[in-house]
C-alpha cells in the first residue's frame, strides 16, 4: 500500500474512532445520571406540575370532565404530549419517547381513578388505587394527593421501571388530585447495557460513515502534499544515484522536511565536489603510472635504440656489417617500444565500457598480453558469480600492475591467473616462475603499492611472497557483502 492511501485511512481512523469514543462518553455521562432515582422525575415533574394547572378545572366539577381527562391522557401516552392542539388545554413536548411511557391515569381526591390510558393500564376508571396500583406507585401517588410538590419524593425506580405522581393544584394552590404514570426506563446499571447498545448501533453506522467521509478526503489532500514533497525528494535522489548532482530539490518549507531538503542538497553538494577531487586524484595517479612506466620501459627502450642507430652511424663506412648489427638491435628495441605502448594504450581502454564482465575482460586482456610478452598464461576461474563494477574494475587494473611488473622484472616463462569466489571474499592471485627477489632487501615498487592501496581501498589486503630463483606469488583478498555479492558481472 503506498503511502499516500496508508495515511488517508490512517486519519479515516482516528476521525471515526475519535467521534465514537465522544459518542460513548457523552453515552456513559447519561447512564451516570439516568441511573439516578430522581434525575428523570426532576427533569418531568416540574413540566407536567405547570401544565396540570389547566387539568384542574376538569377534576374539580362535580362530576369530572371524564371525556376530556381522558383524551389529554390518551394524548400524552400517544405522542408524548399533553394536551391537544385545538382543545382546551394547552400542548407541551415533554421529549419523551412515547415507547418509554408505559401507562398514566388521574386520580381524584377520594382518591379514586378517573381516567385511565391506555386500555390495558392497572388501573381503569372507577377503581380504587389501593385495589389496582402496585405498592410504589400508590406510596407516590398518596404524596401528590397530600400536596407534595418535592420531585425526589414524588418517584420511585423499580425493576419494572420509573414509578411518578404530579399533584394537580387549582389557581389557589388547593390539590384537588394526581397525574400518576409510569415510565419504562433503564434506571439500574444491569438495565443500561442493552439501551445503550440499542442507541449506540444505529448512529454509529452513520456516524462511521461520515467519519470516514471527512477522514478520507482531509487525508487525501494531506498526504498528497506530503507524498508530493517525498517524491521530489526520491527523484532528486534517483539522480545523484546516477552521478548527476545538478539536481536540487526546492522545497522552501520550514518543517521537517523542509530541512531535510535543505541538508540533502547540502551533501549534494559536498558528494560532487568530493567526486570531482576523487576523478582529479585518479586523473594524477594515472598520470603518475604512466611517467613511470614509460620511464621503466619506452624511454630506455628508445635511448637504447637511439645509441644503436649511432654507432651504425659510425660504423657504416669501414665497418658495414657490425652496422647492420646495430640496426638490427636498433630495429628490436622499437618493436619492443611499440609493443610496450601498445600495451598502455589496452590499459587506458576503460573497461567498463565494454560491458564483458570481468572474467570475459581479463580473459581476452591476458590473451592479448600472452602474444605480446611471448609468456605463457593459465587464467582459471572458480565459484564465478557477480561482483559491483567497483569491484571488477579494481580487480582488473590489479593484474595489468601485476603482469607489467612480470614483463618487466620477473624473466619468467610461465604465469597463473587465478580469480575465485570463496566464503565471503573474491581471492585473487597470480604467480609466476620467474627470478624471484627478496622482499627484505628489494624496496616494493610502484606497481605493488598500487596494487595493495586498491585493495586496501576495497576493504582487502594484498600479499606478496617471493624467494630468489623460485618465483613470485601475488595474493590479493576482498571481502564482499550481501549486496556485494548479488552484483551483475
């Protein structure tokens, strides 16, 4: 998943999870209180207390407005309302789910039942309370009957709900008699679980999706400037992968990754320049190993020659035939000059461009050396598998140092190339029977310290051993890593 959509459904998330957990706090915060005994009657008791003042009237004749007693109870347990729009007696919401209430009825001063509703409440007109209402209800309903206007006294939380009375008072503050209803509503802690269940389910559906709705698209919007930046930043990096440092990532932003931009182009630049003296130091290296080997071999090889093609000079008029001879050495020691520039002229080829692979490279190399030198060569290979072109590229200038010092020193008649990928390393060695030298007495030249500053570059090392008349042995070690060792070659 990419990081753009990881982000999107991470604020997708926490927007819905941060919503609900609202929702079930405010939930808990109302549990805690609906669980109160008193809390819902304090809440009805003085709504229905200033509404009854207009039921009065009804209780008061003699008899009582039965009829319209009736339909402002049927009114309120239909709707939740009491009253009727039209009638005589106002209407007040009492935001009271009309599920919840369960029955109500008016009681008279005798008391007595005087209406009822709806049909199959406890009690039905006519009866008397004590006959019909459960022992709870009676005890409120006897208080508002006896001019109780305390709402904590007035209900009483059973098992089977929210018992209440409200006495209703004339204009003279006289009880002329009671609303008594019962609510069904979770007033215990083991009611509440499944009421809020109930409640919870259905909003947060929707509320969910809304959530995710907003999340997704304040998300999206977010992480497309963030995922923006980092690819500017991926590409920048892409490019100085590449060895192009002229690439900058503009990104003028404070944050973060603002200064991440900032220090990234800071080693940019420092990468680029470090290359450019890393190119200039191979550029005088090389510079160097060239005077040097045309010091050793071209330069003496030409004087050389130069001193032959003199004395023939001199020779020619009273000694033809010793002339002929000087020539002769003279024409030998420019073959050998040529051959000797020919062989630079092969090791200046950059050989990562030729895109062989290291073994196919020294493969064709020590052919060619082979022809030249007129030294015979056995190149063997072993466990073969990739290397980076670093690698391959300090490998292959390690044996052109080593056969030049075999050409030039060693007077041998035969050499052996051996390549080999063992436990974690690539080994290379080569070993010739030539004259040998002494390593203590003999000051290592410039083709050796080459050699053993490449491998050193590499992590490796790089001995040499060598005994007068028995030849000499160049062993060199690389460690590899992983990475290392999954290069193409």
């Amino acid at each position: 998943m990419r990081l753009r959509w990881k982000l999107t459904l991470s604020y997708t998330l926490v927007t819905a999870g941060a919503i609900l957990l609202v929702e079930i706090i405010l939930l808990g915060a109302a549990v805690f209180l609906l669980t109160r005994a008193d809390t819902l009657s304090r809440f009805l008791i003085p709504v229905l207390s200033e509404a009854l003042t207009d039921v009065a009237p009804a209780l008061e004749t003699q008899p009582p407005d039965t009829e319209g007693l009736q339909t402002w109870l049927d009114e309120m347990v239909r709707t939740g309302k009491i009253g009727s729009k039209g009638g005589a007696l106002s209407q007040v919401d009492l935001n009271l789910d009309p599920a919840s209430l369960a029955w109500a009825l008016f009681l008279d001063t005798e008391p007595r039942v005087v209406a009822a509703s709806p049909e199959d409440s406890p009690c039905q007109a006519g009866q008397q309370p004590a006959d019909c209402l459960p022992s709870s209800a009676l005890a409120v309903a006897q208080k508002a009957l006896g001019g109780e206007r305390r709402s904590d006294q007035l209900a009483v939380s059973t098992d089977q709900g929210l018992y209440a009375a409200v006495p209703v008072q004339n204009t003279h503050g006289q009880t002329v008699g009671a609303l008594v209803f019962s609510v069904v509503w979770p007033t215990t802690l083991q009611q509440w679980p499944r009421a809020v269940v109930g409640t919870l389910l259905p909003s947060a559906g929707v509320i969910t999706l809304f959530a995710a709705l907003i999340g997704t698209l304040f998300g999206y919007l977010t992480a497309r400037s963030l995922t923006r930046r980092l690819t500017t930043l991926s590409q920048a990096a892409d490019a100085w992968s590449q060895g192009d440092f002229s690439v900058s990532v503009r990104d003028t932003s404070r944050d973060e990754l603002g200064q991440l931009a900032q220090r990234l182009n800071q080693m940019a630049e420092q990468l680029e320049n470090l290359m450019q003296t890393r190119q200039e130091l191979a550029t005088l290296e090389e510079r160097n190993r060239l005077a040097r080997d045309l010091h050793d071999s071209v330069k003496q090889q030409v004087f050389a020659a130069g001193m032959q093609i003199a004395a023939a000079r001199q020779r020619l008029p009273q000694q033809p035939q010793q002339a002929r001879e000087a020539l002769t050495q003279a024409e030998n020691l420019v073959r050998q000059a040529q051959g000797e520039l020919t062989a630079l002229i092969r090791e200046l080829r950059p050989v990562a461009l030729e895109g062989k692979g290291l073994v196919a490279a020294l493969r064709e190399y020590l052919q060619g050396w082979q022809q030249q030198t007129g030294i015979a060569v056995d190149f063997q290979v072993q466990n073969q598998r990739g290397l980076p072109l670093a690698v391959e590229q300090a490998l292959f200038r390690m044996v052109q140092e080593a056969l030049a010092n075999v050409a030039r020193h060693s007077r041998a008649q035969h050499v052996t190339v051996f390549l080999g990928w063992e436990a974690g390393q690539v080994r290379l060695e080569v070993r010739d029977d030539g004259q040998g030298f002494d390593p203590q007495k003999v000051t290592r030249g410039l083709g050796l310290t080459s050699i053993a500053e490449r491998a050193r570059a590499l992590g490796g090392e790089c001995a040499v051993e060598s005994q007068p008349g028995h030849g000499t042995r160049l062993d060199v070690r690389i460690p590899l890593t992983r990475k290392a060792e999954g290069g193409q070659s």
